[in-house]
C-alpha cells in the first residue's frame, strides 16, 4: 500500500535528474519510493522547511554527496517535486528555497 504518491510538476525535476550519474538516480528513485511507502517518513529523508509555507525537502545522499529536493504536497497525498540541486554549503540557498515557493505558486495558479 502506498501512504503518498510521489509526481512532477512541469520539467524542473527532470532535467536536475537527467544530469545525474546513474548511482545518484539510483538512490533519488529508492528515496521517493520510500516515501511512497512508509506511513511516517523520517527527518532523514522528507524534512519541512522552517519559515515556508508547506515546502519540504526530500533528502538524498551518495556518499559525500549531499542532494536536496524541494516539494510540497496537494491534498495531503500527493507530493509534488519541484526544483533540486545538489548541497555544498550548510545552509540551504536562499535562491533555490526562492525558486521552489515560485514553482510551487505556479503549480497552485495552474490547477
């Protein structure tokens, strides 16, 4: 049984994750199936964004290699993955944090 349905809104994801080796797709596909499957996702991998309205992170690391995925959820179940880009630095960028809330709006204004 799957708890949330993971989808895509427009080409953001796909072309972050087209550039990927195949080891990091690897890992980014076992992740979202993860969330699909677990009633209660831990921090690990799906964490809330303090300071947004609704938009968390989906967590993957290869290795060193830290990646982050932005998302929010339709109606409860549905999560919808926005833009990602891979972590270097401590903190989060502000920019990417931006570019999400701007995706997430657009997929708000569309329905």
């Amino acid at each position: 049984m799957k708890y949330r349905k993971v989808t895509f809104f427009k080409n953001y994801f796909q072309d972050f994750f087209d550039k990927q080796s195949l080891k990091v797709k690897t890992k980014i596909v076992w992740t979202f199936e993860l969330i699909e499957d677990l009633q209660r996702v831990p921090e690990t991998y799906l964490k809330h964004l303090e300071n947004t309205e609704g938009l968390y992170e989906i967590r993957v690391q290869v290795a060193s290699d830290i990646f982050r995925i932005f998302c929010f959820f339709d109606e409860g179940k549905l999560i919808v993955v926005a833009n990602s880009f891979q972590k270097k630095t401590q903190k989060t960028p502000k920019k990417e944090i931006e570019m999400a809330l701007k995706i997430k709006r657009e997929y708000e204004d569309s329905k």
